[in-house]
C-alpha cells in the first residue's frame, strides 16, 4: 500500500465508498465502468494508462467480507470480478516460468482446478493487502491461500505440463511443475467464491 494513500486515509476517514466503477477482467485487466456499462451489463474500458494500472495494482487489497478494492486515496473503489481476484500468468525467465498474478505478485500452487466449461483456476499462496477489521487505515500483509485464473493465452503450457483424464463428466490429472506433481481436481464455477472467500460483485 503507498504512503501517501495511507496517509489520506487518515486525513480522510470518511470519504464513501464506491461500487462498479472498476472491474478486474478474465485476462487480468482493470476496465472503468461507467454509468452506461453498468446499466447495461457491459465490460467497460480496459485502462491503458501504465502508471495507473500499476497504481491499481499497487493498492489491491481485500476485506473481512472477501470483497476486493482499490484505495484510491481516501477512497475505497470496491471492484467487480469477472472471475476470481486473481489471474495467473505463466511469465517465462531466465531460471525458467514463473507463475505471476495480474499485480505481479507470484504464486506458490498447491493444486489447479478445472471447472464445467473447461477453465484452469491455480489454487495457492498469494501475499496480498487485507483491511483491519476494525481501523480501515491499518492493512496487514500476508500470504493466504486463493485461487486464480489462468489466463487463456498460458492453457497450452498448462496442458504440455499435465496430464488429464476425464472422470464422471469432470477432470483429474496431474501438473507438473518445476519439479513437482500437483493435482488437477474438478470444481463447479459457482463453488468457487464461496470455497476462497470472494466477492464478485460487492455491493452498496
């Protein structure tokens, strides 16, 4: 979390929260969602601006309740998601991939999930900014274990990596990676924020 948010939070500890207005996308982007999107259920603008994604990205952070934001300053800009808080990248480098959220955070896998239509979620340890309960100006953080979707342009690596098998209409296997074998186990999309403790779309 930056200083100078911190700082206006305590400046500022009553400015109102805002919802809808952003959204974290399937491919890890963050989209302005203005009064016509939400109205008619669309996605928004993708924002191109690299130092405001990484602003973004920067103060992502989590409450009690599971629900995700941005601090904006004194404000707390509560964000839809499209899928999970999360999306995975497999970022090749010179000791190999790594495996990176959209904030550049990397994760530790414990398993990967595959859900009714086909998508890759990688369930491990994300550090990541939660809220104090009680004084919203103090944020902790630490590594939890979430889950993440992997971006649809990684599922060819994902899939020379594993083997797969179906299984009562479902999928289970193995992910090889760096040296180890991680299980591939079947979830229903509509289990998922309720398993990781998430929000898609907080509300007022």
């Amino acid at each position: 979390m930056d200083e100078q948010v911190l700082r206006s939070l305590i400046k500022w500890p009553n400015v109102p929260h805002c919802f809808g207005w952003l959204a974290l996308d399937r491919r890890g982007q963050w989209r302005m969602r203005d009064e016509f999107a939400q109205a008619n259920q669309l996605a928004g603008t993708i924002i191109q601006h690299t130092a405001l994604n990484d602003f973004i990205s920067r103060n992502y952070a989590c409450d009690s309740l599971g629900r995700y934001f941005f601090q904006n300053g004194a404000q707390r800009v509560f964000i839809t998601l499209d899928a999970t808080p999360w999306i995975a990248r497999m970022i090749p480098s010179e000791s190999g991939i790594q495996l990176l959220n959209q904030c550049g955070g990397k994760i530790e896998p414990q398993s990967a999930l595959i859900d009714e239509k086909g998508n890759v979620y990688i369930t491990g340890s994300i550090t990541q900014s939660l809220s104090d309960q009680i004084d919203k100006t103090i944020f902790t953080r630490t590594a939890l274990t979430s889950v993440a979707l992997l971006h649809d342009h990684d599922l060819d690596i994902f899939s020379e990596q594993s083997t797969v098998h179906e299984d009562a209409c479902s999928f289970r296997g193995l992910w090889l990676w760096s040296g180890k074998k991680i299980p591939i186990e079947p979830i229903h999309s509509i289990e998922l924020s309720e398993r990781f403790h998430f929000v898609k779309a907080p509300r007022n």
